[in-house]
C-alpha cells in the first residue's frame, strides 16, 4: 500500500485535502493537515465539463486503460496492452557508456570529447562534481592511449571579454596537469597530423561559439569537425535538448559514440527522477507557462504522490478548480490542460498544493506590502513572494517525504529569484536531506538555493539546465542522448531464459521470422540459440512459437544488434559458439549509411567474444553484400578471423552447412538465384 494516498478534495485555501478515513491507513498523514477554520466546506472538486475521453486508474501508481487520448502525445508512453508503464521512456535513454566500452580499444585511437565548458570553467565555484567528472572522462582517455581532441563553445558571439582559445587551454592544462594546446581552427585531418598535435597530450580546438554552422547542426560542418575521429565522446548532457553538429552531426562520422562519465552520471539521475523509489515522493513546482509545461505536469501527477506549486502555475490549478484569480495572472488557453491535470490527481488520489497565503506588494507603492490569502487577492496588489501559514504548510508535507523534486523557481508575478520564500524552502530541505531524504534540484535559482543552504552536492542531485529535465518529463526525444549508441536496457537472466544456460550459444543477427533459429533448435538440443531482431513484432511472434513449440534451448530478443551485441552476448554464462547473419538487407549496407548492419563495433564485438575456432557465418543473395561483410570481418578481425580452413580452395560455399535455411534464402533458392556464402573462423586473441 502505498505510504501517501490522497483522495483529491478541495477546503483549506489551496490544499486538496484527503478524506478523514485514510488517517487510520495512513497516520503519518496527520502532520498533513494544516489548520483551517474552514474545514465544513470541504468538498469534491467539481470541474466545469467532463472530459469523457480521459480514462484513469490508480492501480499501482499506474495509467492504465490509459489512453490520456487529448495528452497521449504529450507524456505517456502506451504500451499494446493500452497500459502506461511510468518507470519506462518511449525514448531510449539506455546507450553505450565509456565505462562500458573496451579500454583496449581506446588505445591509438583519436577521440573527439564534446564537454560543456561551463562544468571546467567554474570548477572552483559550484561546479565542482559536474567538472570533476568531465575530467575524469579527459584523464580516463588519455590514460588509455587515446589520441584526444576537445571541443565545446563559451561565451557568446561577438563579446570582447570572450576567453581566447589558448586562455581555455591553459586553464584546462592546469586542472589536468598535462600539455593541453590550442589550435585556431575546427579539426581537420592535416591539423591532427600535424607536429603540434604529435607533441600535445591533447588538443582543444576553437571555441564553437564562432561558427554558426553548429547551431545549424551543418552537416559539411560536422564532417570536419569529426574529421580523423574514430570514436565520438559526449559529456555535455546539458545540451542534450539542443540538435547541434557538435553533439549530434559529429556522431554519424564515427564507428563508436559513447557518453562519458559525467553525462552517464547525469543520464542516470535523470531517468531516477521518474522512478517510484522511495515515497512519499513530492513535487515542488515553481515558474511559470503551465500550457507549455502541461504535458510534464502529466507525467509528475502520474508517479509523485502530490504536487506542491510555488510559482505563477499555482494560480492556474486555482482557477481549473473553481477559485477566482485575477485574469492577469492566468493563460486562458490552458484552462483545460490544468483541468486533466486535476482529473488526473483526482484518479490517483493525490496531493495538489497551492499557497494558502502570500506575500503581496501595492502597485503604486512598491514599499507597501500586505500578505492575503490565494483565494482573495485585490486590485491593486501583486503576489511577490509565499506567505508564512503556507510555508508552514509546506514544512508539514515535506517533514514526512522520503523523495522530493524541486523544479522551477518560487516565482510569482514582478518577483525576483532570490525571494524569502525560497530561502526557507532551502532550509527544509536541508533538514529532510540530513534524515536521509532524495533531492533532487532542477534549475539555476533552485540550484542555487539548495547550494546558499548549505546543502552539499552530495547530499543532493542538482540540474542546472532545467529545459534538458522539462523535454525529458515531456516524453520529448533528447537528440544529445538519442545520437550515441543504444546500450541493452534490461539484464537478462540466463538461467531462466534457457533450459541449460552453460550450452555453447549460437547467435543470428536479424533473425527475422526466426525460422532460422527455431529449426536449428529441434536439431540442435545441445546447442542454445539467440535471434537478435529489430523488428518488435517478429520478435513477440517468434517467442510465441516458441512457448508453443515448448522449446527451452532458443529465444528471441527486440534490439538493435549492431550497438547492443556486445552488452548482451557478453553476460551469457557459456561459449560463444556461432555467430550468423543472413541476408542482411542491402539497402542498409551501401556505403557511408549510418544504420548498415555489418559496421565496426559489430564486427569488433563478435570477434572479441567468439571463443577461439568458433566460427561466423556469411550469406546473402547478392554478391556484393557478402564481399562487403567478409572484408569488414578481414579488416577489423585484424588476423583473429580468417576464412575457414575447410572452405579455402572455395570462393563460395555451395551448399548451407547447417542443412536448414533461413526464410530469405528459402526464397531465393526458390526463384533461382545463387547464394553467396562463407564461413570464418576466429584464431585467436591477440
């Protein structure tokens, strides 16, 4: 049951108070209760019209029956059983790490890192976790062998106090103590092959700022700046809202693009924000523009267990739930987005808070101030700031969360960032982080708050840029995220997954409809088998065959091999025996696009997990597709992978040497056409 449950009524001014009979489930609830003399006119909130397309339930913190059909689009992943999972992105937001990728393979290699300048160059003032990662990332690599090359923008265009690129470098060179030497131009092979790049441990090239081309994400640009790149590096995260060529372009001109140790670290944070780790969990809300937020309001509504707003979008829930506010302060066209989100937080039986009281300031007299309650504000005053008997509310609720997230400023009409109000709030929160609360703090005002209360970066996770998080709770795709390659998001349990979990495993990539792998699998029982397709629905067909089939030795995964390959293959218990992949499709193999199947973290993950003389399988109905694979398995094999000793007097295979043929190849032998196949051995390691 979970520890804060409220049924969504209206009494004291701007408290949607719980009913009196979850105090005997629930009596930590008691310290929720503010005191009002108001407590007769309690009563359901009554909204204007019905939305008869909004269909809630509160079942395990859940949508479900979901489809939120005016807001599908706006923040609720659906599911093909109509269910919303809200721990779960549509977006993947699961890639490769540089933790996760083979430090071997770092070494000779040129690295282009994209950090955010900002985290080093105020590492002294309050930056100083979100720099100390991004070097960590610099040192990791350079340690490793690699060949480093730094981009990032500071300043802004056309202003003289701009740091020049060598002042940059300097203060980069001391933070790392090692040669870091500026060049004046983007990269260009001549430049990385150049005698000044051979003498520098690394090398930071000109300020993006300059180039308009990166806002542009230009894609001659891009190429340049990537050119002699063989891995892409991004520790920006806070740029992932934005489409850049130096975050997003660039990634396309190189084999690997991984996120380093403080993007990972912020991708992470990130994502807990939407999980129900700890409860009661609480929102506390501030700003403004509540129709542009909507769709994020939403999805908090749909895993927080109340709501707390403390800026001008307080006054738009007001009005949605019947109370009069001034017009002035209102967004007329998002009446109906903060209805659903009322409706919503009806459903679920949760917390929507707005100040009981607040500080207020004459118009005509900037010196004369008043505090009035929301719910009857005058002509004449201007809400500036949170009231005390609403600050003390607010204590109430947060003295017993055990998660809390604070997004936007305490903001109201004409008022400054560094109101009263949020000092306090900073103070709470301090008291609950040292009782062992979960914070996190989103926004340059909030951030600075929570640090001026003394609350230490560890005792809390901080987002400066709070549009990354915003875009993130909108179900928007982040383009800095969606850029690197996709890491496998779930652990797989091999002993449930096949009957015997130590059997040599046979792998084909793009499976399709599994024929393939299902066939193998009845001649095979001591041999297990694993298709790996990118198509979700030949996925769930081929794993319903399967249980029909009663098969214990063959399974079926949805992802996209060429970048996940590695995560998965390598967790299982037993060899890897055999590696296929059959005609792949050739339009994903013509050269220079980005998706084609057989690329080089592929084939490199294949030949590092394939246990000595196993073997890779090769066929397509075109010729072309086949030379193609076999020189990308020649070429990056690097004399661990040669044709196999059985076939070299053949170009082509003749016959399939399994006896059972994919469904593609089936067809192609129907109509006619010759297939071109080969088999390769691995070696050795190096």
């Amino acid at each position: 049951m979970s520890p804060l449950k409220f049924q969504s009524m209206i009494g004291a001014p701007g408290l949607l108070l719980p009913p009196s009979f979850l105090y005997q489930r629930h009596p930590s609830l008691y310290s929720f209760i503010p005191y009002t003399e108001h407590s007769h006119l309690l009563h359901n909130i009554q909204l204007p019209y019905y939305y008869s397309n909004l269909k809630y339930s509160c079942t395990n913190s859940q949508l479900s029956n979901g489809h939120l059909q005016k807001s599908i689009g706006k923040c609720h992943a659906q599911h093909e059983d109509n269910k919303c999972d809200t721990s779960e992105s549509r977006f993947v937001l699961d890639v490769q790490t540089l933790k996760s990728f083979p430090v071997e393979k770092l070494d000779g290699e040129f690295v282009m890192l994209r950090f955010d300048s900002i985290t080093l160059l105020e590492l002294l003032n309050i930056h100083n976790a979100f720099g100390n990662g991004t070097l960590s990332t610099i040192r990791y690599l350079y340690n490793a062998g690699a060949k480093v090359s730094l981009v990032s923008n500071w300043g802004r265009s056309g202003d003289p106090t701009v740091l020049s690129v060598e002042a940059v470098a300097g203060h980069l060179s001391s933070l790392l103590q090692l040669n870091v030497v500026a060049a004046k131009t983007v990269p260009c092979y001549m430049e990385i092959k150049s005698e000044k790049f051979q003498k520098a441990d690394i090398l930071l090239f000109e300020n993006l700022t300059l180039f308009r081309e990166e806002l542009a994400n230009c894609g001659v640009f891009s190429e340049k700046l990537a050119s002699g790149a063989s891995i892409f590096v991004n520790d920006a995260f806070f740029l992932s809202h934005k489409i850049l060529a130096s975050t997003v372009g660039v990634a396309r001109f190189c084999y690997a693009r991984l996120a380093g140790f403080h993007f990972e670290d912020q991708l992470l944070q990130l994502k807990q924000i939407r999980e129900i780790t700890m409860q009661p969990y609480l929102a506390i809300i501030g700003g403004g523009k509540f129709l542009e937020k909507a769709a994020a309001l939403l999805r908090l509504a749909s895993v927080c267990d109340g709501l707390i707003f403390v800026g001008m979008l307080a006054f738009q829930v007001m009005h949605a739930s019947g109370i009069s506010v001034p017009s002035c302060f209102l967004e007329h066209d998002a009446f109906g987005e903060a209805a659903d989100l009322i409706e919503l937080a009806n459903s679920r039986k949760i917390l929507i808070y707005f100040p009981t009281d607040l500080w207020c300031v004459n118009d005509n007299n900037s010196e004369l101030f008043e505090i009035f309650s929301s719910k009857r504000l005058l002509p004449g005053w201007t809400p500036i700031d949170l009231g005390p008997m609403a600050l003390k509310e607010i204590n109430n609720f947060l003295s017993v969360c055990k998660k809390v997230l604070w997004i936007g400023p305490v903001k109201f009409a004409s008022s400054a960032n560094g109101a009263v109000g949020a000092s306090d709030l900073g103070r709470m929160l301090e008291i609950i982080c040292k009782n062992g609360c979960d914070l996190t703090v989103v926004g340059n005002a909030a951030c600075q708050t929570v640090l001026e209360a003394k609350i230490s970066v560890s005792q809390c996770k901080m987002f400066e840029n709070a549009s990354v998080v915003w875009d993130f709770l909108k179900g928007k795709a982040l383009p800095g995220v969606a850029a690197l390659d996709r890491a496998y998001p779930y652990e797989i349990d091999w002993a449930t997954t096949y009957e015997n979990p130590t059997q040599p495993l046979v792998v084909d990539i793009g499976s399709g409809n599994g024929l393939f792998p299902l066939k193998m699998a009845e001649k095979r029982n001591d041999l297990n088998f694993l298709g790996l397709e990118i198509n979700n629905k030949l996925v769930m067909h081929c794993n319903d065959v399967m249980l029909n089939c009663n098969r214990k030795n063959v399974h079926f995964i949805s992802t996209n091999a060429t970048s996940t390959f590695r995560s998965i293959v390598s967790t299982y218990p037993g060899e890897l025996f055999l590696v296929s992949i059959q005609c792949p499709n050739p339009d994903f193999n013509r050269e220079g696009h980005r998706w084609r199947m057989v690329q080089r973290a592929l084939v490199e993950a294949i030949i590092d997990l394939l246990a000595v003389d196993a073997k890779v399988f090769l066929q397509s109905d075109i010729e072309a597709v086949s030379i193609r694979m076999k020189e990308q398995f020649i070429k990056y094999g690097k004399g661990r992978i040669v044709k196999d000793e059985d076939d070299e007097d053949k170009i082509w295979l003749p016959e399939n040497p399994f006896g059972v043929r994919s469904d593609w190849e089936q067809h192609a032998v129907d109509r006619g056409d010759f297939m071109y196949r080969m088999m390769l051995r691995k070696v050795g390691n190096p």
